[in-house]
C-alpha cells in the first residue's frame, strides 16, 4: 500500500520546504535592495559624478572659473 512511499514523499516535502525559503530569502533581500537604492545597474538615474556638480555649479555662475578649476584639479 502507501507505507512505503512515505519516506519519499517526505524527502520532497524537504526539498520544496528549501526551495520555498530559498525563494523567500532571495525576495526580502531583493526587496531591501530596490528600496534602499543599492544598484543592479537597472535604475533609470544614472549617478552623477563629482566632477558632472561641479560644472552644473559653474554652469549656474554659483563659482568663479578660478574657483572651478582649482576644484577639477583636485578632482581630477
């Protein structure tokens, strides 16, 4: 009768109990990472660079060209 297949049935009964936490764990951490932001290299943003502020900033006149270059020296 069923008796001897109830070792096996258990056995997959484990696997799947393993799968599913598997599957569980890889969502929560999957998760965490798209709300804090931490990069797949998927976001529509790309960063900004140090140096890409620094040319807005002078863009804005919010520095001199003395100033701008003396802060892309040290950036560079």
């Amino acid at each position: 009768t069923g008796g001897a297949l109830w070792p096996v049935w258990m056995g997959f009964g484990f696997i799947f109990m393993l799968v599913f936490l598997a599957l569980l764990i890889a969502g929560v951490v999957l998760a965490v990472r798209w709300v804090s932001g931490v990069g797949d290299g998927l976001s529509a943003e790309p960063r900004e660079s140090a140096l890409d502020i620094l040319r807005k900033r002078y863009a804005r006149g919010e520095m001199s060209k003395e100033e701008f270059e003396a802060k892309k020296k040290d950036l560079v």
